[in-house]
C-alpha cells in the first residue's frame, strides 16, 4: 500500500471508530464534546454518513485510486473552515474545532504522502 493509500485508509479507520461511537453510544460521546445529549435521529444519520465516508476511504485506499486521495485533500482541509465558522458564530462549542485539527492534519499527511509520491 503506497503512502498516500495508508494516510486514507487510516483516516477510514478513524472514521468507523467515530461513526460507531455516535451511532451506539452517542449520548456518552456528546458531553465530551460540550454538546447537549440528544433522542432525535440526526445524530445516528450522522453516524450513517460517517461509516458510509468510512467504507469510501477504506476501498478506495486498497484500491490506490489517486486522484480519489486528490479530492479528499480538498475536502478534509475545508472542514477546519467550517467548524472555524461555527465555533465563530457561536453555534458549535470551541472544541468542534479539534475534529476539523483532525481532518485538517490528515488531509496535509495526504497531501505529503500524493507529492512524496509523484
């Protein structure tokens, strides 16, 4: 597995252990979070959604399918934007921002790894 398959098939891993987390026991990960506990759905929708981007990243990672790594180097850097935004506009607690530090540092571990590669 080249460099840049392992950086997206790691950040997969990660990805099922945060989609598992929050579809099984979401009300113990949320006050970690300073976010409030919660019986609607959308948290386990969100769950859904991140063990889906978690299968993506794993099989395409086997795969070495390129230019999906491109994009996700794209993607993931954005994510610090946004959480940057909410934490800013007050609707997201200040700690939001170590997830989008996670995306964020996976997302350069890529981007090294594509041009370490070409």
């Amino acid at each position: 597995m080249s460099k840049s398959a392992t950086s997206v098939f790691v950040f997969g891993i990660y990805l099922v252990f945060l989609g598992l987390g929050f579809l099984v026991i979401p009300n113990t990960l949320l006050p970690l979070f300073g976010m409030p506990t919660t019986s609607e759905v959308w948290i386990r929708v969100m769950a859904m959604l991140l063990l889906i981007l978690a299968y993506y990243y794993i099989r395409t990672a086997r795969r070495e399918l390129t230019f999906f790594f491109q994009l996700t180097v794209h993607a993931r850097a954005s994510v610090i934007v946004f959480f940057v935004a909410f934490v800013l506009l007050d609707l997201a607690p200040a700690i939001l921002i170590l997830f989008g530090a996670v995306d964020l540092l996976g997302a350069l571990w890529t981007a090294w790894a594509l041009r370490s590669e070409e």
